[in-house]
C-alpha cells in the first residue's frame, strides 16, 4: 500500500525509518519531511495543518493509509476528514483527540470515571487561577489547558514562579489553565495502542524533560529517553491499564467517540499506586526514538489493524531484549529562541559507533546539513542494558560534529543510579 506520514520531528523520523521495513509498504510519501526522513521516503512540501491540499494528495498519489505524527493535525480534525474519504489513518479523531488538546476535558473525564490523578482546578482568569493557588498551596503544578509542545507545565517550587507562569498563559485572551496538586513520586511513560475496544500496550520509557543536568533548568520537549522503563513493573503496569487507560478507553466508547491510534499515558508512581499526569494523543518524541528501535513486530501492520477495529486479532507487540537510549543534541538557545543555520557534520560518523541517527530540526541547504530547530537530532544507542545503550548513545553524540549545539549528559541517570545502589 502506499502510505504518507504527516510530521516532520524525530518522531517522524522514527516512524518513517519503521514503517520502510513494513513487507505491506509500496511507496512511502511524507509531508513536509525532513533530510532524514527523505532517506526512506518521498517529501512533498505540505504544511500539517493544511488539510485540503493533504487529502489531495492523496487522491492524487493513490495513498491509502496515512500516519498521523504530530499532535496539532489531531485535535483539529484531520483523522475525521481522511476517513470521510475513505482514506485508512493512524490516530484518533477530534473529539477523542481532546484528550490531548484540553487538560480540562481529560481532568474533568477523570472525575467521572474516578481515575486516579492529581486534584485540580480549571481556571478561566488569572484571578480564578491565583484563587487556586491559595487552596493548593506550593510547590504546585501549572498547566495551559491547550496544546503547548511539552512545554506549557510549570511545576512551581515557590509562590512568584506559579504566579509568573499564570501571567504567562493569561497574557492571551481567552485562556485557560488548569492549576494542579504536586504529585511525589517518580514519573514514566506507557504507551498503549487501542482501536476503541481492545488495548495493547507498545513500550514504555522515561524522558528527561528539563533543560540541564541534574533535572534542571526550564521544561523542554524532551531532552532524551530510554526504553524500558524498569520502574514500570509488570504488576505497576497492570494496576495502570486497568485504573487509568481501559477506563478512559471504555468512557470514550460509551461517548460516541471511540479513540484509535496510540495513546500515551504520562505516569507518576506515587505511594499511593500509578497517577496520570496528562495523556497525549500520539507517540511521544523523544520517546518514539527508543521504543522503534526495540519493536519487533511490523508497525504498519498493527496501524492498519487499529484502523479496521480488529486489534484484537493482531499479535501483541513484541520487543529486543536489548535496552534503548536516546540523546537530544539541541541547539544554543533552547528552550528559548534556538540559534538556526549551524552546520553539522559526522553522522556517518556516529553510525559507525553503532548509534541510530534521527533527525529532527534539520535542513539541507547548498548540500550542507544544518540546524532548523530546537531540537536537532536524536542519537540513540542499543545495548544489554541502560548504562550499555548510554555507552553506545555518547559515543554517536561525541562523533558529531555540531559546535552551535548542546546536550544533556546525564540521560538515564535514573536507571544508572538504581543499577548502582
């Protein structure tokens, strides 16, 4: 089948250097792309979010099934208008995708359901907001109800950060922000894929939001991941699917708004048992980088299945036993302003080490590799365990030659501490 791919991250990325391995693939399309993803497929240079000119090229190109990877296409609507065409997608529809798209519409579906999460309030002005922070207390969590790129939460140590990230997100006409309890505990990634009825889950890994060493500095997309998570336990996994996914699963269905695709559940491992902090409605980036890497099973495939409804049919996923690792080098500048047009070079380099190399924000311009982003690449090692794919990971990151970026080098730090203790 020929099948196009919406993005053009180190998700996309990942995603595209996946689905090429696929025995169903004819002919991959991808819009708009980037240097690394035209490496297993054809670019076009359409936006996401124009979604007249992507349903025409699809008829045009006979593209049957499209891979949706970013969030923004989601929420507005793009999975519903393919399948009006009868175009097969990964990823949920509009309604469902509000999971992603409002804190508030996931936070008040877990009040419903009784699914465990932090307590909160949905706040509509600053002064709701501030009103909340006196029933709270600090340290306190600050969320923008909308889409913000993994990076609209604030979790506030002190009384003048959470009023300075209320007057951050109230500077916008018409916003809304949900002010939340601070969760204690250790936080984990699960993703689970589903096709309205049935949950399968597809990995789980632990990122590393903050911009510097040591978990600091501001919130990032995502400074790098590995995959597993061991801390996900089975049993903690079971307890999570059981009391926080098939509900939410089953309360879409019920809703009329049955959810397909992958849904990813942000975990805090409390005292209490498994917490959700947030769900989003696609793969995580940079998580995608590490769990494709150790996916066994024919992802296209299982796409297709979800799309069907006949999930249940399909084999479950199945991993490596080798651990993954991934290192976001970023440009100077991020999570702020980034510095674009830096030049880079050693990739060849750094897959010589043995690492997977996954772009991100990059462009090709006069032949030359050069930075178009905040995050730039992915350099992901494999190994018998966490502290053997950061081995592999450093030693691709150190073959890259990239003097305007920067990088975390503690990722996995976690898991290394717990293997030492």
């Amino acid at each position: 089948m020929n099948v196009l791919l919406i993005g053009s991250g180190g998700r996309e990325h990942a995603l595209a250097w996946k689905l090429a391995q696929s025995p169903l693939l004819d002919k991959l399309y991808a819009t708009p792309g980037n240097p690394g993803i035209a490496q297993h497929a054809e670019l076009a240079d359409i936006a996401a979010e124009d979604q007249r000119s992507i349903i025409d090229f699809c008829l045009r190109h006979s593209v049957n099934f499209v891979v949706i990877g970013p969030e923004a296409p989601l929420v507005a609507g793009l999975a519903d208008n393919l399948r009006t065409m009868k175009i097969g997608v990964f990823g949920p529809g509009r309604d469902a995708a509000q999971l992603e798209g409002s804190k508030g519409f996931t936070k008040d579906l877990c009040r419903r359901e009784k699914i465990p999460t932090a307590a909160y309030s949905y706040v509509t002005s600053k002064d709701g907001a501030r009103a909340a922070l006196d029933e709270f207390g600090v340290p306190v969590v600050v969320k923008a109800d909308g889409l913000a790129a993994g990076k609209g939460v604030t979790v506030a140590k002190t009384r003048e950060e959470a009023e300075a990230a209320i007057a951050a997100i109230f500077s916008s006409n018409g916003a809304t922000a949900v002010i939340e309890e601070f969760l204690t505990g250790e936080e984990v990634s699960l993703f689970v894929l589903t096709d309205g009825k049935t949950i399968l889950p597809i990995g789980s890994a632990q990122d590393h939001k903050c911009v510097g060493e040591g978990d600091t500095g501001p919130n990032t997309g995502g400074m790098g991941a590995y995959s597993p998570a061991p801390v996900l336990t089975p049993a903690i996994e079971k307890q999570a699917l059981d009391t926080i996914v098939q509900p939410t699963v089953d309360a879409l269905a019920r809703a009329g708004t049955p959810y397909s695709g992958v849904l990813y559940a942000g975990l805090m491992l409390t005292a209490e048992g498994p917490k959700l902090i947030e769900y989003n409605v696609r793969f995580g980036d940079p998580e995608c980088q590490v769990l494709m890497p150790r996916l066994k099973n024919d992802l296209l495939a299982l796409m297709v299945a979800i799309d069907e409804g006949r999930l249940a049919d399909a084999p479950a996923p199945e991993f490596v036993s080798e651990a993954a690792l991934g290192v976001v080098l970023a440009a100077k500048g991020y999570p702020g302003t980034p510095e674009k047009g830096g030049a880079i070079s050693g990739l060849d380099a750094a897959q010589d080490a043995g690492a997977l190399v996954f772009h991100a924000g990059t462009i090709e311009e006069d032949g030359a590799l050069k930075a178009n982003g905040g995050r730039v690449l992915n350099i992901v090692g494999m190994g018998n365990d966490i502290r053997a794919a950061q081995q592999v990971a450093y030693r691709g990151v150190d073959a890259v030659d990239f003097p305007t970026g920067f990088c975390r080098r503690d990722i996995g730090w976690r898991e290394l501490e717990r293997e030492s203790a």
